[in-house]
C-alpha cells in the first residue's frame, strides 16, 4: 500500500501522508455504514476494518486497481473546489494527486 492514502466520502477528499493518519482519521461508526471508500496512489481500494473504538486499513479490497475511478473521483473534487477545470498538465493519476497535495495539503499528521 503506497501512499498518500485518499480517502473518499460523498465526494470529498481527505489526502493522509500513511496508513496510519488515514485510520485515526475516520470513526468507526463511519466505517460500518459504508461512509468512506479508501485508494492507495496506484488506486488500489483499500480495506477499512473498524473494531469498537478504532479502524484499521487491513490490505487490498480487490486485485484490480480502480485507477481509473479514483481519477475521476479527484477531478471532479478538484474541479468543485476550485470553481474551474484541472489544469490540462494534471492528466494522470499522479499528477492529480500532486495537484491536490499541493493545494489542500495533507489531512492528518504524519
């Protein structure tokens, strides 16, 4: 699981350095009503398992990467963010989780 770690959930999205901050990032309560959908930088899904008072990111969802989501997922956050189109240079995957590190940041500590 590479990072960053992107974490969607009804359209926005939180971007964590680790596994780590992405799991203290969210509830469990969240967890268990399906509230997050969770991508490593290659647009892997990710597993969030929550206990009773933590969550854990246990591995792969699936084999397939869903790269292709998770591209349309940030350009279409970026896009309602900004008011505005993506930057024609931000075409891949990479490029559009560069862009939005470099505008948003990062959610949580390292």
């Amino acid at each position: 699981m590479q990072p960053p770690i992107v974490l969607y959930e009804h359209g926005d999205i939180s971007i964590f350095p680790s596994i780590e901050a992405a799991a203290r990032y969210v509830e469990p309560t969240d967890v268990r009503n399906g509230e997050y959908v969770a991508y490593d930088s290659s647009g892997s899904l990710l597993e969030l398992v929550a206990t009773e008072s933590i969550v854990s990111i246990s591995g792969y969802l699936t084999n397939r990467p869903h790269q292709g989501q998770l591209e349309q997922a940030l350009r279409s956050f970026l896009e309602r963010t900004s008011g505005g189109q993506v930057p024609a240079e931000a075409t891949s995957l990479e490029g559009l989780l560069a862009l939005c590190v470099s505008q948003f940041g990062y959610t949580g500590g390292p």
